[in-house]
C-alpha cells in the first residue's frame, strides 16, 4: 500500500518519509511519528492501517539528518542506539519535519500527528505548538511540556503496568489539560500497541485504535 518518499524540510537537507494513501478521496491526513528504532515494519503498518481507514498517512525519517534510513532492532543495543540518536537529534528538527510532512500532504485535507513512545512527545508539541490535533501513546517525555498551552486537541494512551510512566505522571496530565481525554489500560505495559512483539496488549491496542480513529474522524473529517 505504502512508498518510500523523499520530504522536503524546513532545512536544506531532504528527509526520507514512508506515505500510505487510501482508495478513493481522502478523509484528511495523518503524519504518523516513529518510536525511537526508526521508521519500522511496525511503523509502516500503522501508516497503512491509516490509510485502510480512509487517511493519506506518512512518517517520516527523523533519523535521516544523521544517517540514511535507520531500522533498529527492539532489543538493547537498538534501544541503546535509539536513545543517543533522539538525544542527538532534539526535538526541534523532528517537529519541524512534522510540519514539513503535514504540508506535504495537505492536499488530503486536514492533518493531525499520531506518535509512539519519543514520538508520542514530538506527537503533543504538534498539538501544542503547531496547532495539529494529535494522539500521543505512551510519552513518556510529555510532563515537562504540560505548562504549554495547546494550539489544538490531543489525546493520550497510558498502559497501567508502563514503568517509564507512573501514575502520578498521567494524573499530571488530567491535571494540566483537564479538557482532553487521558486514557489508561490495566494489563498493559509501554509499547503495547507494537504488534508482533513481546510488548504487544491486543485488548488495549484495540480499544485505542478505536479512540484513536474517532478522535480522527471528529478532529479531521468531521464525523
């Protein structure tokens, strides 16, 4: 369903992106924001689930400022590697990228910003500062950016067993945006909407599909 794109960004370097587009006319546009191993198997799959649901969807690859096309492994020395690499990168050239890639695909409609993990931050700065409704899974950076007033509606997913996330960060989330929804799934741990691995919670990363998609359907095509 999905191609390998090239995204033109804010700086003078092109960025490589993954676009998924539906049949027929689009309901609106979804830039879906990577975890901290790249623009993976797992990543293109929930771009092309987008797209299945009527979305034009793309991701880009953050990574590619400091190397081309990066997959890393779900194990230590990925994790390890994904961690330096963020670090490196900051947060203000992914957002900015998230910007390019939503004009890329504003001929779709209206956009919104889905993310994992580090991209579930990258995905509220969109609301926050770029004014793009946004679904944030398990960020697990998100608290020291809950003083910012948001340009636009986000939606968070917590699994109760996450130990990257304790309860009191979630209530700091219904504390500092009482306005948006904050959900919680008992059983599930971080990453549990990555299918295909150890991570994985089926019942929860169900349920948030379903949130995920109606927010989507209310925020960017208006159903």
């Amino acid at each position: 369903m999905g191609q390998h794109i090239h995204i033109p960004t804010s700086r003078t370097q092109c960025i490589g992106g993954y676009l998924a587009q539906p049949e027929g006319k689009p309901k609106g546009g979804i830039v879906v924001v990577q975890e901290i191993f790249g623009v993976t198997g797992h990543i293109r799959s929930v771009a092309d689930r987008f797209a299945a649901a009527g979305y034009t969807a793309i991701a880009p690859a953050f990574f590619d400022h400091l190397e081309s096309w990066l997959e890393l492994d779900y194990d230590e020395v990925g994790m390890a590697r994904g961690k330096a690499l963020v670090y490196e990168l900051g947060l203000d050239r992914p957002l900015e990228d998230v910007a390019s890639a939503a004009e890329s695909i504003a001929s779709s409609g209206k956009v919104g910003v889905v993310g994992y993990c580090w991209g579930g931050t990258i995905a509220l700065l969109s609301a926050l500062r770029l004014g793009l409704p946004a679904v944030s899974y398990y960020g697990a950076r998100n608290v020291p950016f809950l003083v910012e007033k948001p340009k636009a509606p986000a939606m968070f997913h917590f699994g109760e067993d996450d130990p990257s996330i304790p309860p009191e960060a979630v209530a700091q989330h219904r504390e500092a945006l009482p306005q948006m929804d904050v959900f919680t799934y008992p059983g599930a741990g971080h990453a549990f909407n990555r299918d295909g691995d150890a991570h994985y919670h089926e019942p929860s990363a169900k349920l948030a599909w379903q949130r995920t998609l109606a927010f989507f359907d209310q925020q960017l095509a208006g159903a």
